[in-house]
C-alpha cells in the first residue's frame, strides 16, 4: 500500500511571493489533514477535512492561508503571500476515518525556505 | 503554559539500555494518548496508542499513562542504534484532533 505523496520536498521562494503544496492521501482515506512543523516543535493542526468539507480550520490563518480537497482525494495547501515566519515543514497525512482506533498516517513533508 | 510539555533533550544512551521518556499535560480532557516516533527528514509514525489510564506493551517498547497526574511515559528496553530519532507523545479528547508535544531527541550509541 503506498503511504501518503507529498510534493515537492523542497521549496525555496522569497517572500510575498505564492506557494503551493500538494497531497495525495493513502487510497480509502476519508481524513485529510494538514499539519505545520517548526523547528524542534511537534507538529500543529492546520486544518482537517472529512472528504470534501473543511472540518476544522480554526488554526489555519486565512489571510494569507488557504486549501481545498476537491472530490474528496487530493489536496492543494497555498500560501499567498509567503512570509518569513512562514518557513518550516508542511506536513500532510491521512486516515480511513477520525476518531479512536484511525490511525494517522504521515507523509515526508515539504520543507519550506523563505527568504 | 502549552497543553502538552516535553523534554526536548537531547537524550544520548549507550545501547542496549532502558530509556525512559516522559510528558506531562494539563488539560483533564485528554484521554487518548500516543507516541510517535520521528526519524530525520521524515514525517511521524505510530509507535504506541492507549486509551485512559494503565500500561500498553508492544515488543520492546511500553507505554504508561497515569491521568491522576496527568504524565505518559514511553519505556524503550534493550535500545538500538536504530531507535535513535524523535519522540513526540500526542493525545487527545476525541481520537480526532491531536495534541503533540514538541519531541524528545533520541541517540542511541553503539
């Protein structure tokens, strides 16, 4: 079973300018959720969706944030305009269902530079 | 004060030794509890799922939740070279919004 795809691994832009992520959840997985990891930090909650809808989004800061999940599989994260403190790793992953016994798998992550 | 406090180490012991790791928390809510063990560069993995209080053990590796006093510990015996990685603990209210902690860094010398 392929684990969860994430791309790209790496991204350098410069600030202001736009970036988007891109993920492709374990194949049956209902629960998608975007996670944010700084430096030496776990990771955070950015949002989490069930299918096509946007379940839990109060951590994701809509300014400048924002995502989709069109027909329930794959998932695009933009940022627009990227800042500096924007720089850190992107990490998406997937579950069959949310709740207890739904184990969350993880993908590798996008590591994020702003300069 | 965050929910969930951890150790951020690093922790370096000799192989083959016991390891113990540890987080406290304060929200009396949370009663799903998880470890995740973190390797360099990738993304976090399952190692360990309990619910409430009491003892879990799974091969070499035992995990403890005492809610009385709102502290999980995460036991590794006979540690490898390849157990070295980060440990993050996690929990939960509901098994669907998790908490991490911010991670232990682990070496295991050979």
């Amino acid at each position: 079973e392929a684990g969860v795809v994430q791309s790209p691994r790496y991204k350098i832009i410069e600030k202001k300018q736009p970036v988007a992520f891109w993920c492709n959840p374990i194949s049956g997985h209902n629960t998608l959720y975007w996670y944010l990891q700084n430096l030496g930090q776990g990771p955070e909650l950015l949002i989490r969706y069930e299918n096509e809808e946007a379940v839990d989004d109060s951590q994701l800061p809509k300014d400048r944030f924002s995502a989709e999940r069109l027909k329930g599989v794959d998932s695009t994260l933009k940022i627009q305009p990227a800042e500096l403190g924007d720089s850190a790793v992107y990490l998406c992953a997937s579950s069959r269902l949310a709740g207890y016994g739904h184990t969350q798998y993880f993908g590798p992550g996008t590591r994020l530079t702003v300069l | 004060q965050k929910e969930v406090e951890q150790d951020p180490g690093p922790l370096s012991v000799p192989e083959g030794a016991i390891v113990s790791l540890n987080c406290t928390y304060s929200n009396s809510a949370f009663q799903y509890f998880m470890w995740y063990r973190q390797y360099s560069r990738k993304g976090p993995e399952l190692l360990m799922y309990t619910y409430s209080s009491g003892n879990k053990e799974d091969g070499r590796f035992t995990a403890q939740v005492d809610k009385s006093s709102k502290y999980i510990s995460l036991f590794i015996r006979d540690s490898q070279p390849s157990d070295s990685a980060t440990y993050l603990c996690a929990m939960s209210a509901d098994a669907s919004k998790i908490i991490f902690g911010s991670g232990t860094r682990l070496s295991i010398r050979p």
